[in-house]
C-alpha cells in the first residue's frame, strides 16, 4: 500500500481540525466562511486520500488471492510430478510414465515432456499413419512419438 495516501489522508484529518479550533478564534460571518471553505477542501483532501488507499488495499488483496491460487498450484504439481519418471519406451523419443507404486490403480499412461516441464499433465494419446505404424501425440502441443511398431503398442508402468 502506498504510505503517501495513508500520510495524506492523516495530513488532510489534522488540517480539517486544526481549521475546526480555529473557529473559537473568528469574529465575523465572512471569516466563518472562508474557513468553512478551508475546512471543505481540507475534508475532501482526506476523502479523496482514504479513498485511493482503500483501492490500493482492495488491489493488494487481489493480488495476494492469485498468488496463493499460484502457489497451490504449484505445490500440486509437484506432488503430481513424483509420481511420473522419465522412460524411453521405444527405440524414439522419451515421454514420462506413471510409476506402478504410484499408480493408485490408475492405467499406465505416458505423459508429453514438454508439457510435463511447463507444468501441465497432458496424457499422450496413439495414433497410426498410413502405414498403420503406432505413434503416439501430444493434444496440447502435438509433440510425437513413434513407436515403429503396427498396431497398439500399450504404455507399460515405470518401475521405481
């Protein structure tokens, strides 16, 4: 929070009292007048200051509820993470596979590398060419593997 708006706001609050005790002081209506004008604008300083450090405030609460949304995130995918190893499960490419310990009888599936490294879990699915030759492919970011083999070669479990 900017401390220049909570200063301005406790500035323009002790001039409107100064002006206030002033009061006491004045003789006639005109005075009166003009120091309620003063008191006016001193008043209105310190609104427009509490104001900005309320928005201020509210901005900051945004910004801490995003990162903490963040920061969750990322401790997820961490907890995700262990539980994949690095495989090359044909003769090209490499891809992660969910270790057997770890499956909490979940399929073996492969996951892509490079979705694996920018923090997203994208399931590699197979494909065949022409040829009928198996490759398998990234939805996200359409990365391939090929596996040189015809028909459905099936993603095996890493071991520990």
């Amino acid at each position: 929070m900017d401390m220049s708006l909570i200063q301005g706001t406790i500035t323009g609050l002790k001039t409107a009292s100064d002006i206030a005790k002033s009061f006491l002081e004045l003789k006639s209506i005109a005075d009166v007048q003009t120091k309620v004008i003063e008191l006016q604008s001193a008043i209105l300083s310190a609104q427009s200051s509490a104001l900005a450090a309320n928005s201020d405030q509210a901005a900051m609460v945004e910004q801490i509820r995003t990162l903490k949304e963040e920061i969750a995130s990322v401790k997820a995918w961490e907890t995700q993470k262990q539980r994949y190893k690095l495989v090359t499960p044909w003769s090209a490419g490499v891809a992660y596979a969910l270790k057997q310990s770890m499956s909490d009888s979940e399929p073996p599936h492969l996951l892509c590398t490079n979705c694996y490294e920018n923090g997203r879990k994208s399931i590699l699915n197979p494909i065949s060419d022409s040829n009928a030759f198996i490759s398998y492919v990234c939805p996200v970011c359409k990365s391939q593997i090929p596996t040189g083999y015809r028909g459905s070669p099936k993603p095996e479990y890493a071991q520990d």
